[in-house]
C-alpha cells in the first residue's frame, strides 16, 4: 500500500474492550482494506508487550511510542485503523488521524474520556448489546453516507 491509495483511512476508537480489533478486522474484510492495530505495531516495533512497556518505561514511554505508530499509520490511506483506547487523549494524535481519515467511536461510555472521544469522532456507533458483525455493519452504514471515504468499488460491493 502506498500513500496514495485510493479511499480515505476508517479510524475506529473507543475504550479497552470496546471491540475496536474485533469489529475493524470485519470492516476490513468486507472491503478488502488492509487492518493496522496501532497497539499492535507498538508491541511490534518494541518486541515487547505493552504490559512490559508499561513495567519498564512507565505509561510515557508507552504513549512515545503509541504517537509515533500514529504517525505512521496515519501517512498511508486505505486502511482500516484500530487505535489504543487512549491515543485520542493527545491531541497531535487526533490531527494525524483525522488528515487522512474519518474517526468512528466505538462508544461504551466512560466520563473521563467521553469529551476526547467525542470531540474526535466523526461518528458515534453505540455497541451496547450488539456483536462485533453488527457493529461492522453500522459502521459499513456510515460510511456509504460519507462521499470520499469508500472507493467506487467498495460502494458497489
């Protein structure tokens, strides 16, 4: 993939939990978008896991390394892109992200955050009481209102 691929990045947040792996692996199948887990690289590029990093650099190392695995998924388009539950709490997060996406909230409410999460959400997909399959495809819904996010094909299909 590179940077010019056509379709604008899908960003799902949400809190721990909420799905964001899960239901982002079914909207990238279904549209044959390849899936980036930040979470995912962070552990990749540290050859760690995040609960290591965590032990042995305090959760501000965590967050340096989560930006910059932002930075980089967000320089590519076309992507499906789960993010870690708090990379919207950085607000330089929110600005890379949104340059060549559109940001989904996966909501399962929490106070504290909800500000973050809302005032960086295109969309809000409630998930109470719903399965991954059924979240994919009111996010798919949302994103057939969206002109430029979904290519032509992936309208059709």
């Amino acid at each position: 993939m590179s940077v010019l691929a056509p379709g604008r990045n899908i960003v799902l947040l949400g809190l721990m939990g909420a799905g964001k792996t899960a239901v982002g692996r079914l909207v990238a199948q279904r549209l044959a978008r390849p899936l980036t887990d930040t979470d995912a690289m962070v552990e990749a590029q540290a050859r760690m896991p995040i609960a290591e990093i965590f032990a042995s650099e305090g959760e501000r190392g965590f967050r340096r390394r989560e930006s910059e695995v932002v930075r980089q998924a967000s320089a590519l388009r076309g992507q499906v892109i789960a993010v870690g539950g708090g990379a919207v709490l950085d607000p330089a997060n929110v600005t890379h992200l949104r340059a060549t996406g559109d940001l989904v909230w996966l909501a399962r409410l929490q106070a504290e955050r909800e500000a973050a999460y809302t005032a960086a959400s295109s969309a809000v997909i409630d998930t109470d009481g719903k399965s991954p399959d059924d979240i994919a495809e009111a996010v798919l819904e949302w994103l057939r209102t969206r002109p430029g996010v979904l290519t032509r094909q992936e309208l059709q299909a």
